[in-house]
C-alpha cells in the first residue's frame, strides 16, 4: 500500500537527492567547526565536568571575559 502512495507523488526521485545533500552539508560544516574551533574553547567545555566550582562564579567569570 505505501509502495503506490509513494509512487504517486511526482518527482519523488528527488527527495533522496536533497536528503544527501543536506546530510552532506551538515557533515561537511560539522568538520569545519571541529577543525577551527578555538583551543581554549575546547579545553574549557573538556574540563568543565570535573571541575567543582560553583555555577554562579562561572557566570561571573564569563562576564568578565
């Protein structure tokens, strides 16, 4: 049944095309943002589990930043 709604619907051969484009760009910027992202950044969010202080001196240390 799904099979004949599907093929029923013009130009559905398009769809898997823009499905991979847009994947394939989302992917392809993800790479970027990885590649460039700022090093303290990293090193900030990667320590920031471990880290005991309190949420509001946080804050207040972005603030000031």
């Amino acid at each position: 049944m799904y099979k004949n709604v599907l093929q029923s619907i013009d130009n559905i051969a398009i769809w898997p095309v823009i499905s991979f484009a847009i994947f394939f760009i989302f992917f392809i910027v993800l790479l970027w943002w990885v590649f460039s992202a700022d090093r303290k950044f990293i090193d900030k969010m990667k320590s920031l589990p471990m880290d005991n202080t309190d949420p509001n001196e946080i804050a207040l240390q972005n603030e000031n930043e």
